[in-house]
C-alpha cells in the first residue's frame, strides 16, 4: 500500500478484500491513503479514491468522476467520450474506434462495446450489463496503408532493422523504432535470445558511498509522548497509544526492521529512505495514539507509508505493531509483521526519483525485493509468489503496466489506474475490475523476468533513472544509459515468449504454481455494485478462437492490449520436424513466436517475426503440442482500450489448433 506519494491501494497481500485504489501525476508529497478503514492491517475492506485531496493521517477525499448505481444513467453520455474497444482491423492499418452508447452502467443500463473486427467491420453488439439491452454497432472499413492508432503511421514499403520487429514492412514509431527478433531460414536452428546492451544496473554505494548511520530524532510531528531508536530505525508514538503497544511489541518489531532493511542495503544494494540518508532515523509513527501525523483513536485500524516533515515514514495503527508482540494470538500477525515491512519498503522507493507514473510498480517492484530477499536468503529455488501475480500469468493479453487488469468493458487500467476507478451518485465506489485480476498491480512476474534478463540490479536502476515519463518501459526505452527502444521492445517480446513455459529460471517453479492453483477460475466482477455484469471468463492462459479452412481467428475478447500477448496452442502432425503458421498480423508492434517444451524439459523458441511464415524445427515435443505467442511490443502507454488483432494460417506440420482447458505448460 503506497499512500504517501499518492499511490495507493487496498492491500490486497494482507488483510481485506480486493479493492482499487488511486493514481496521481506526480510523486513529491502529500498523504493520499485509504478511504475507508484499512484493508492493509486487520482492516475491512478499503476503498481508495483516484486523485482525491489529502485528509488528515493520510486519508483522502474522492474528487473521482460521479456515475449512477443501479438503474441509473451512464457516466458517459451518449454521443460523449468513447468508451468502446478499439481493435486494429485486418486489411489495412487504421485503427477503427467504436463508441458505446450509453457507455458503461452499474446494474439495470446497458452498455454497447463493439470491437473492429478483421477487413474492418464491426460485430453487432458487445458486453450486456445486467438487466440491460446490447446495442448494436457497426464498423466503417479500413484505409489501405492507413496510419496505426497506436504507435504512429507505417511507411509502405520500409525496412526492418537486423533482427527486429517491422510492422507490415514498414518502419514502426511507436515509442521508438523497431522491435526485436527478425526471422531466419524456414525451420532453422533455435533462435537465442541475444545480450541486452548496455548493462543497467544500480548499486546505491556508486552515488552516495558507505552510508553512516543515522543520529538524528525527527521532530516533524507534535504530541510526541515517547519514542524507541536503535540503530536505523525509530518508533514514535503519543500520549493516546493502544494499551496493547508495549516495549514488548516495538522492540522486536525495531529489531525486525534493521535486520530486514540492513540485507536490503547490505547485500541487494538498494539505498536507506530520504530521512536516514539525511542523518535522520528512518520512522514508524503510531497511527491513533495522539501524535499531529493524524486525529484517528487508538481502537482504528490500517497501516500505510505516508510522510511529515522528514520525507517518507511508516504510520502503522496498533494492530500491526502489536503484531510484533510474542504474546500476541492474532491469526495473521506473521502476515502484519511482513506487511510493515513492505510498508517500509514503500519509504525507500518514496525516496527515488524513478517510478513517479508507475503506480503498478509501486506495488509490483515492492513485492519483488521483499520476495527477493525472502528467496535470496533461503538460498533455494522459491516455489511459489504472491498470489496476486496470477493475473500476469493466467491472462498474459493484459498489458506489464495496467493497474487493475482487465477491466468490465474489456479495457485496461493504465499505469496509475486510469479508467479504474467510479462511484455513484452517493459517493459509493463502483467495482469496474474483475476478481484476481483487479490486483494486477501487485504481481511480481514482470520484475522477476527483469531479474533472470537483465540482472537483479536492473530493478534498481530503473527506480533510479525512469523520471523521463515516470513509467517503466517507456524510460527503459528513452532514458539516457537505457537499454533504447529496439530493445525494449524485444525484451517484452522475450518475457511473453518465456512465458509460455514459465522459463524463469529459479522463479519458474513459483511461476508455474501461479497457473496451477487459478486454473480454469471463473473470473468476473468482484463485487457489486459493480459497472457491467460481464459473463464469467474461464480462466485460462490460452485463447479462445475458431478456425475456418485453415486460417484461425482469435476471440477479439481476449485480443492484447499494448505490451500484451496470446498464447495459442497448436497439435502437431505425425512425424512432424517443422512446425509453419502463417502470421497475418494487424498494424504496427505485433509478432509471432513458435515455442515448445521437449520431452526431457528443455524449452525451445523458434524466431520471432512480424509477418509471414513462423517457423520452428520441432523434435521430441512435449504433448505434441507448440505454443505460437503473438506479442504486442508497444511500450508507451496508448489509453488502455485498444486491442492488437491478428489471424493465423495453419501451415505445414500443424494439424489442429489443442485443447486451451489442457495445462500444456507442465
């Protein structure tokens, strides 16, 4: 939960049910929190606004846009801001907008998404809200050689750089150049995924030195009644602290914190928060018991990283901190104790410049060093992460930097939660996202797959230098000493393809693990009110998708967005040796990959292309069965409604699309 720098969430890792939370531009100060009584530590669930003003102790107004519950009027008008999916259409390169009539309604409206289909008509109709009508929508057609509606315009006729990603022959702008991975000869030996360039790495040592520790007590705050240092680390509290906050509690809680955040500097190298390098202990202030940080009693709950007068610090109520406490006989404190940790983590990247626009990462990169070190520390292969990194997993069309998932009407979240967050005409918030996919922002897959490509420092250098746009993979692309926009590009094309057969090194198992325990989940509106009753999807990581002679279309529901992907898995004929489809793909940024497992567990990738034949030389394969992965390589934020559509003709050594219910990857 990040709450200071106006990122914020339920804390869905701990305490509390799945809710969604904020966004903001900016990263300097201000103490944007929980809405409602904490989710995070031994709260009910908590609803957290986007963008709303600070209240005291870190809880904000909302200043969210309005809409009607049940019944009720569309908060977008007829004839008003789109609200539909776009997908690219076949047979030329314009991307073609729909606009939902009546937008998106909460129980009782109706709600019209229509998608853009191949050769550029329309479908009729799009996802029904519950008691409501399907409005019918028909597409325009497409402009030949047409400008791209993500990623600029293709130029007929261009070139593709040496082993990259050209879109339909042109020259892609989207974010950059041209992507990764060109195409070799028909079925010719594995493609190897080539060494990024240069090395991004950060080790905190390298721009501050050895760090002194810190002599300094704060005095941000009034109403101090007592407080405890040791080493890095001070706990402050007031006159009004809960009973239950003794010297038993915060003296092994102290303790915790220094060991924990000592390996975090000692040996990851990540640098001490803004108040320690500045000689100040590094603070936990108790949140109700009368300190000027907040006016809550001492009987509230919630935990949050907030800030006063020093920089970032930890306000954490007293059943977290109690927590600590060895007499303590709360059925979560293991969980509460691991949770102020990641509080405290929060006050490090508080204190980096990078990230400001990446409120996913907020979450995600904080969950990846504690889980790191935790792996690290154990020394063997970890066999399972947080449970929220199972969206990334089970529905890899949702794009690395979209906070909340998959949206109702088949959008994305962007970064910092755009498109996420309504409530109606009472102030309630309206649940948009769907179950497990909502928490989207917490998974930790992409920086593990950061770790394993780039090296684990990577992590680090992008806190460190992503302040261009905030965002991660539009500053991996643009910063200066980054790894550029090819690269970039290839690197989400690497992740996707990896992630077929969960090749993440040590992390593999744990990846895995994530498909295994969510498979064939039915996924749908967390609670309600909700914005559309959409029908339930059975969770799987393979698309839905229909052939027709030889030519497979994919279900434009589950279509990428930018930096998604598909996995299509396809059976091989008898005595196949090369396996052939060919890529027929939609505007710019979008590649094909064949990849599959052998009978002994080595993992095999054909080379990635932007078009045409696809190709890999197959022997000894694993259930007879490949996996053609088509990723979206745009890595600049494109609005989170359009889709990247594509078909597939089924060539030589493929027989049959397989079974997407059937767990290929194992």
């Amino acid at each position: 939960m990040r709450s200071g720098n106006r990122f914020c969430a339920a804390h869905i890792l701990f305490v509390g049910t799945t809710v969604i939370a904020c966004s903001g531009t900016d990263g300097n100060s201000g103490s944007t929190g929980l809405g409602a009584s904490s989710s995070i530590f031994g709260g009910s669930s908590s609803i957290a606004p986007v963008g709303g003003a600070a209240a005291t102790g870190g809880r904000p107004t909302s200043s969210a846009t309005t809409v009607a519950s049940a019944g009720g009027n569309s908060n977008v008008p007829v004839g008003g801001t789109s609200n539909g999916i776009t997908i690219v259409a076949q047979g030329g390169n314009t991307s073609v907008t729909t606009s939902a009539a009546g937008s998106g309604t909460a129980k009782g409206g109706s709600t019209a998404v229509a998608t853009t289909l191949t050769g550029g008509t329309a479908t009729a109709g799009g996802t029904t809200a519950k008691g409501g009508t399907t409005a019918a929508s028909t597409g325009g057609t497409t402009a030949k050689g047409g400008s791209t509606g993500v990623g600029g315009t293709t130029a007929k006729g261009g070139t593709t750089a040496a082993g990259g990603i050209s879109s339909n022959g042109g020259t892609s702008t989207t974010g950059g150049t041209t992507a990764a991975g060109g195409s070799v000869g028909l079925c010719g030996a594995d493609y190897a995924w080539p060494t990024y360039s240069p090395n991004i790495a950060y080790d905190y040592q390298d721009e501050y030195g050895v760090l002194a520790k810190p002599t300094k007590d704060s005095s941000d705050v009034t109403g101090i009644a007592g407080r405890y240092s040791k080493d890095w680390w001070t706990f402050v509290y007031g006159a009004n602290k809960n009973s239950l906050v003794t010297s038993a509690a915060w003296i092994p809680m102290v303790d915790r914190f220094n060991t924990d955040f000592g390996y975090i500097t000692d040996t990851m190298r990540w640098p001490r928060d803004s108040r320690a390098r500045a000689g100040y202990y590094s603070a936990i202030y108790l949140y109700g018991s009368g300190l000027s940080s907040d006016t809550a009693s001492n009987t509230e709950l919630g935990g949050w990283q907030s800030s006063a007068g020093n920089g970032p610090m930890v306000l954490a109520s007293y059943y977290p901190v109690y927590s600590f406490d060895p007499a303590c006989t709360y059925n979560d404190k293991v969980t509460q104790q691991g949770a102020m940790i990641h509080e405290g983590i929060h006050c490090i990247l508080a204190s980096m410049p990078g990230c400001k626009k990446a409120c996913w990462f907020q979450e995600g990169g904080n969950t990846w060093l504690q889980a790191t070190m935790t792996a690290k520390r154990g020394g063997t292969a970890p066999t399972s992460m947080g449970f929220l990194s199972a969206g990334a997993a089970i529905a890899p069309f949702i794009p690395i930097e979209s906070y909340s998932g998959w949206l109702q009407d088949g959008s994305f979240g962007g970064p910092c939660a755009e498109r996420v967050n309504m409530n109606d005409s009472s102030g309630k918030q309206i649940c948009t996202w769907r179950n497990l996919l909502g928490g989207n922002q917490y998974g930790e897959t992409f920086p593990h797959a950061m770790e394993v490509i780039l090296g684990e420092k990577s992590i680090a250098w992008i806190w460190r230098n992503a302040s261009k746009s905030g965002r991660v993979l539009q500053d991996l692309a643009e910063v200066t000493g980054g790894i550029g926009a090819t690269q970039t590009m290839r690197l989400i094309q690497e992740y996707r393809a990896r992630q077929a057969f969960g090749d993440f090194g040590i992390w593999k198992t744990a990846y895995k693990k994530l498909l295994n325990d969510n498979w064939n989940t039915s996924i749908g509106p967390e609670w309600s009110p909700y914005w559309i009753n959409v029908a339930p999807w059975k969770a799987t990581s393979y698309v839905v998708s229909t052939v027709s002679g030889s030519t497979l279309t994919p279900d434009p529901l589950t279509l990428p967005g930018w930096s998604g992907a598909n996995q299509i898995p396809l059976t091989l004929s008898a005595g196949a040796s090369c396996a052939t489809v060919t890529f027929n793909p939609t505007g710019a940024n979008i590649s094909c990959q064949i990849v599959y497992q052998d009978t002994a567990g080595n993992i095999h990738y054909g080379a990635p292309v932007t078009s045409g034949a696809c190709t890999a030389s197959v022997s000894n394969v694993k259930n007879n069965v490949v996996i053609a992965v088509i990723s979206n390589s745009t890595y600049i934020y494109d609005g989170g409604t359009t889709k990247y559509g594509y078909t597939l003709t089924l060539g030589t050594g493929i027989s049959a699309k397989a079974d997407i219910y059937t767990q290929w990857y194992k």
